[in-house]
C-alpha cells in the first residue's frame, strides 16, 4: 500500500488531519489548536493512504526547541507502522527549521503507550521526568 508522508498544505490535509484530532482528542482544548492551525511556527506532518489522512503530527518550533502538540492515527489504522514515519518527519522538519531538541509528554493512559514508548527509544529519545499528577482523567488527577 502507498503511503505518502509531507507537511500538510491544502484544505483537504488540514480537514483531514482535524477528523483524526477529534478522534484521538475529542476534549482537548479547541482554542489552542485553532491558534496551533493560524501559528507560522507550528507545522503539521499528514501520512496519506489511498487519497486518505490516516495519521498526523503537529508540533511548535521556538529557537532550538520543538514542542510535539499532537499525533494520532486513525484507530482503523492504529499498528500500521504509521506513527514512527511521521515522527520521523516531524523530527527532520524541526530540525530544517533549526530546532536541536524535541520535547514531548505521553500519558502512561494512552492505549497506545508501550507502542510509543518503546518507538521513542529507537528514535534516540531519552525520558527525563515523569508528572504522575499532570493529567486529568474523568475531572480527576
């Protein structure tokens, strides 16, 4: 199957990439990814199957620093092998727009934690602190 992994442009990436957002983070803060969308730091990396968003990234770049926004794929296509090219990606792209570090949180809740985690190790990346209480679930820490 042919997939394609680029940094979102059109209408059809970004309405994309948004029905993936509501998917994977339903109650975010909408506020702050209308601001992410309209920020000329911010970047969105799509990965596309058969005329298909299945799966993004978005991230910030400050100086040296990449901040990871979001990243999700499709649930019909979660285990694909999608989410590690397009990590891939966003790590080159921030780096081309001069970022040295990227950081990022995980929450130990994500279904797809291990997944990640594990993914994030190969790619070099090294845990520096855990925030046991930094998450809400159900209004509570």
């Amino acid at each position: 199957m042919a997939r394609e992994i680029y940094l979102a442009k059109s209408k059809e990436d970004f309405e994309g990439l948004t029905e993936i957002h509501k998917e994977c983070f339903g109650k975010v803060d909408w506020d702050e990814y209308k601001k992410a969308l309209g920020d000329e730091r911010c970047f969105f990396v799509v990965a596309k199957e058969k005329e298909e968003i299945v799966g993004y990234l978005a991230a910030r770049v400050e100086g040296e620093c990449a901040k990871g926004l979001w990243q999700g794929t499709k649930e019909s296509h979660r285990r694909m092998g999608i989410g590690k090219p397009v990590h891939q990606e966003g790590l080159e792209e921030a780096g081309r727009r001069g970022a040295e570090y990227f950081d990022s949180f995980l929450t130990e809740e994500n279904d797809m934690f291990e997944a990640i985690s594990g993914q994030n190790k190969k790619l070099g990346f090294i845990p520096i602190a855990r925030y046991p209480d930094h998450y809400m679930k159900n209004g509570e820490r």
